[in-house]
C-alpha cells in the first residue's frame, strides 16, 4: 500500500471537505483498494452530502457489499436533510427487513424526516418500531420522539414518551421544554424546568432557547426578562442560539429597544439573529428601522436569507412604499434570488399591493418553477384589481400542471368574485372547495361570501348562508353582513344581527355604530339617540382614529 493509513485518517478527519477534495479523497480510497471499507465509505457517503451530491454518495453506497449501520444511517440522513422523504423511507424499510438492526441514531434520523415531512401515521409507525426494538426510552429516541410530536402540536404524546424515560437526560429535558414552549405551553415549560432544577440537572443554553420560544405576547415580557438576567448570571449570552432567542423573544413581545440592546452586546451576530431583529422592525410597522437593519446587514456582505426579504417585502407593502419594493427587488436580481418561490410570491404581493399588477404577472410568466403559493399571489393580486377573468385563467392553469390549490387558492378566489360581484361563480368556487377539493370551508371563505351576496343586495340569502354555518360565527362573518345592511340600509336585519351579537358576546359594541348610521341614513333620530344612550349605559364608546400623517382622527 504506497499511502499509509494514518495519511488517509488525517484527510478524512477535516471538519469538512468540499467537492473537489472529495473526489480527490475518493479517488485516493480506490486507489489504495479501500473503497469498500464501511468505515470510508461512510465518510465519502457523508461528504458527498455535505455537497449536495446524492447522486455520487448513492453510487458509493451501492458498491459496498457489507454494510454497517453507520453507513445505512449516513445514507438514510443524506435523503432525509435534502427531503428526499419517499427514498429515505425506502432505505429505512430495506434496512428493518436486512440482517442489521436500526439503532438509536436511524431512529432519530427517520422521525426528524417524519416531522419534516408532517407524516404523523410515520411518526406513530416509527414509534411503534422504537417500542418493538427497546429502544422507546432511550434518551436520543426519546428526544427525537417528543420533538417530532410536538412539532406536529401532539403535546400529550410528548409528554407520554418522556414520562416512560426513566432518568430523562439533559438533551431529553430539553426536547420537552422546547416542544411546550413551540406549541405555546409556557407555564408547562417554566414548570419542567423548575423540575428539572429540582432533580438537580444543570441547564444549558438549549434548554434556555425552549423557555424563550414560548414567550410571544407582550403580556409575558417580564418572564423574558426574567430568563435574561439567568442567563447573564450563567454565562449563557455567549451562545449564539440564546442571544438570537433574546432578540427574538423581545422582537415578538414588541420591546424593540431591549431587542435592539441584546443585538448590540453581541460579537457576531448571525443571520438568524439578524433576521429576528429586522423582523420585529418590521412586523411592529417601524420600516425604518427595519430597512436601516437590513441595509446595514447588506452592507457587512452577510449571504441574502429569503425568509427575511419576504419579510421586508411585506413591511414595503403596510407603508405602500413602491421604491423600498424596487430596490429589494433589485437586491433579489444581483443574488441570483429571482427564481426562489417564496421571493418571487412575495414581489408578485408588493407589486400587486402597490398597483402594478402588469409588473407582478410579469414576474409570474418568468419564473421557471412555480408552486400554488406563487399562483395564489397572483390571483389575489389580479382579483384585488378587479380582473377576475384572468384571476380563473390562472386557477385552471393551476389545474392544468396537476398542482393541487389549497385554502388560500380559494380565498384567492372568492375575493376576486367579491371585488367583480360574480355571484354565480363564487358560489361555484364556495361548493367546489369542498366537494371537489376536500377543504373545509374557514371563516375567511364565509366573510367572502356573505361580501358576494350582501354587496349586490341579496341580504336575505347572505343571512340564510350564515344561519346554515356548521361552526360558531365570529364576529369577523357579521360585521361582514352588517357592512352589508349599512350599505343598503336595512336597518330591520341589523337589529336582528345585533341582538345575536349581543346575546353571545355582550362585550362586543363596536358594530352598534354600524347600526347608528343606518339609522341615521333614514332621518330615525330617535333609535339613534336611545341606541347611543344603551351604548352609554354598558361602558361603550367608538376608540378614537390613528392617522399616520396627522394623529388622532377627529
């Protein structure tokens, strides 16, 4: 053997290795007649994924005849982390039904592409498999059990798994605080981690990050801060996961001073925590702000993250500032970004939001691959302007390239009915969800068609609709109708609208001044005056306008 084997050890140590080194370290292993070890197959397999080259860590794969649990598991994962879920599956299976046994890391492998994939019958089946085999408590199996149903909102079977763990790990301790915390269950994450503390487990900074992730409502920022003052006492701002959590968590409880703060006490701040600060501007309607961020962050040279341009591309639209559009729209051209669905769904909104829809549907018929996101954009965008022939022409385009439209496909397109007064083809769209596509209609659907039949006058039929509504009616479907009443002025209708808004929720008055101006639209001075006095008695009053250019409304 002309290379000695520490020589190659030494290679395959590197913490990474690009493409070229790779082949480079291939083609010295098949030299030296050791391609068909498992140990450096797995980690040929394993660098070829780090590569986005399936192709060649499959074909590595093939060739081995013995393989060991450590390269199935490497393959199964390189699936798994580019979504290749059906193949990953596929090797899984062949594995289960091979003389090996999965292990505790082709578990977890499997249920993160289960949780990825939202296949909750796989995590069951997975599961099921982890029981079979004895390895339902162990601490890796369990940490990924819990995380996987936790994402999918199932906290009890999270709560189920980790209770069967005998002496849960910090890693399984933590799987459950951050599962509580992502589902919004912040008491039950403060509580186990107060167990956790009791049972005399010391917390990390992962176990940190789940107790911020529940924290969203301004309402709980002083929890927040109390987590941020543990972790200046123990150290944990070094992290760079618990400092992107702080900015976040001040960024959702909109306290964008101590957001901006944390940001700046960091050394290097990643793009996460980039992206949350930028985001809270953003969602709080300081675009300013945000922009001035976002430039800032441009201008350190940092890689362009879509999930933050479409993020500033919404903050464009609240401010119906055309330039910010164009110049993120710019940015988006010299990164090469213009193909990214979720971008380009967003320019086609600013675009269509700022009213140049010919420059939106332009963007559509250029971009390669389009998914029934990019579509939906569209057809709200040209319903919205009033063209609802073409808003169709590009559903049964949907149709057509076999993709299959979801809820927003058809809120889309009711609004697009709505704005043009189709009332026959709202109906149809309204029955083919559900009988066709199998959506169930939301309230949003309803709202849309009461606005249909209510804005051409057929009230009557508009009430009738909702009176047939199998769940509870928000308030959201009969301010709708009552809208409706008060364009046509019938009075006799609201009253009956308000007496069902009243007798279920009597705290709710705002639609009474709804009722006033129908009212007063009939010279019925009297109703007008005693409705006012009612709203009087039981504390009501209209709140008072917000203007952007001049304060408060008169």
């Amino acid at each position: 053997m002309s290379i000695p084997i520490r020589v190659l050890l030494s290679k395959l140590s590197k913490p990474y290795q690009n493409l070229m080194n790779t082949k480079q370290l291939h083609a010295l292993i098949t030299k030296t007649h050791l391609s068909l070890d498992p140990f450096f197959a797995t980690k040929i397999v394993r660098y070829y994924s780090l590569n986005d080259e399936l192709s060649y860590a499959h074909q590595v794969f093939d060739e081995i005849p013995n393989r060991s649990i450590f390269l199935w598991n490497s393959i199964i994962r390189a699936h798994a982390q580019v979504h290749n879920f059906v193949n990953a599956f596929d090797l899984f299976r062949q594995l289960v039904m091979s003389e090996l046994r999965p292990d505790n890391f082709t578990f977890a492998c499997i249920l993160r592409a289960c949780s990825e994939n939202n296949d909750l019958n796989g995590i069951r089946m997975v599961h099921c498999k982890l029981v079979v085999a004895g390895l339902d408590s162990d601490s890796i199996c369990a940490s990924a059990l819990v995380t996987a149903y936790s994402k999918k909102g199932h906290v009890d079977d999270s709560r189920n798994v980790f209770e069967g763990v005998l002496e849960p790990e910090l890693g399984t301790w933590n799987s459950i605080i951050n599962g509580c915390g992502y589902c919004g269950f912040w008491e039950d994450s403060l509580k186990l981690f107060s167990d956790m503390r009791n049972y005399g487990i010391v917390p990390d900074g992962y176990t940190v990050v789940g107790l911020l992730s529940a924290l969203s409502d301004p309402s709980l920022v002083e929890i927040g801060e109390a987590i941020h003052g543990l972790c200046v006492k123990s150290g944990f701002l070094s992290n760079a996961y618990v400092g992107s959590s702080l900015v976040t968590m001040y960024s959702r409880c909109a306290c964008l001073n101590s957001a901006e703060g944390v940001f700046c006490s960091l050394s290097e701040p990643d793009i996460v925590t980039w992206s949350a600060l930028i985001s809270g501007f953003a969602n709080s309607g300081d675009v300013s702000s945000a922009l001035l961020f976002f430039r800032e962050r441009n201008m350190l040279g940092m890689k362009p993250d879509p999930v933050l341009l479409v993020t500033v591309l919404s903050a464009s639209v609240h401010i119906v500032d055309l330039g910010v559009g164009r110049e993120i729209h710019g940015y988006v051209l010299r990164h090469g970004l213009e193909s990214n669905v979720k971008v380009c769904s967003a320019l086609i909104d600013m675009y269509s939001k700022c009213g140049v829809i010919d420059l939106a549907i332009r963007l559509l018929n250029v971009l390669p691959m389009r998914n029934v996101v990019v579509y939906n954009s569209a057809i709200l965008g040209l319903g919205s302007h009033g063209d609802a022939e073409q808003a169709f022409r590009l559903f049964n385009e949907v149709l057509e390239k076999g993709l299959r439209p979801d809820e927003s496909t058809f809120s889309a397109l009711l609004h697009a009915c709505c704005q043009s007064g189709l009332v026959n083809e709202g109906w149809e769209f309204f029955k083919r969800m559900k009988e066709e596509f199998g959506i169930e209609p939301r309230n949003e659907h309803c709202v849309h068609m009461v606005k249909i039949l209510g804005m051409v006058g057929k009230l009557d039929e508009a009430y009738d609709f909702v009176q047939t509504l199998s769940f509870p009616v928000d308030t959201g479907i009969w301010g709708a109708l009552l809208a409706c009443c008060e364009m046509h002025g019938n009075a006799a209708l609201a009253e009956t609208i308000l007496q069902k808004l009243f007798r279920n929720q009597p705290e709710e008055g705002s639609y009474s001044v709804l009722l006033s101006k129908i009212y007063a639209n009939r010279a019925r001075w009297d109703d007008v005056e005693k409705l006012r006095d009612d709203m009087t008695d039981v504390g009501e009053r209209k709140v008072t306008g917000v203007s952007w250019i001049g304060g408060k409304c008169s």
